[in-house]
C-alpha cells in the first residue's frame, strides 16, 4: 500500500490536530486537502490558499497546469466574485472542472477553502 503512496505534508496545524495530510500521490493523480490561507480579505486569502496548493503540487511533480478538478468553499458565496481574476491567472490558460459551494468552513476567520485534483505528468 504504501510503496504506491505518497503523503505530502505541509506543517499545518489541522494536520496533525484532524490527522490528514496535505497532498496523496496515488495512481498517478495528485489529491491536494482543502487548504484555506492567511489575509485580511477574501482575495489575500485564495493567493495564499493558492500558494500552499501549488506547493504541494510541485512537490508532487505536478503544476496548477494539471489539475483537472477543483472545488471552491466559501461561507458568502458574494465573496467569490472577487477571487475570479485571482483564479483566472491561476488557472486560465489550463482551466479544470471547476464547482464553488457555500458552507461552513473550520474557523469564521477563513473566507475560502480550496481543493483540487491533479493528473501526474
């Protein structure tokens, strides 16, 4: 099991707190954990979000050019608006499937939550 695996960590403090991982390499797909990120606002807080996703792409093997699928959650859904020219320069030239739900997120302080899948190149 573990030979086909890899866990990616990115030093979080749910991480251990929750018990998950950041990033599961497996059958050639990368499957990055809903990651939120620090700011003041809603924008500074999907670049950060974004940061930390391409991170553990990379050190996976893998780019934001990859993935395949990603998930936005945010509590306002009137916050979304803000972020598209954030996501476009993310994922523009390479746009994946993409779904945006509004819900609750682990702490009020975080405006959006994003998740993604990736296919290894």
């Amino acid at each position: 099991m573990g030979a086909d695996m890899q866990r990616i960590y990115s030093g979080g403090p749910f991480e251990e707190k929750i018990g998950y991982c950041r990033a599961v390499v497996a059958g050639g797909m990368v499957y990055v954990s809903g990651t939120v990120g620090q700011g003041d606002d809603v924008v500074a807080q999907c670049r950060a979000a974004l940061a930390t996703i391409t991170k553990a792409l990379e050190e996976a093997g893998a780019g934001l050019a990859e993935v395949v699928r990603v998930t936005y959650m945010l509590p306002d859904r009137a916050e979304f608006e803000p972020c598209w020219p954030v996501l476009r320069e993310a994922f523009g030239a390479h746009p994946p499937a993409a779904t945006m739900i509004e819900c609750g997120l682990i702490d009020s302080i975080y405006r959006i939550e994003i998740e993604v899948t990736a296919l290894l190149p």
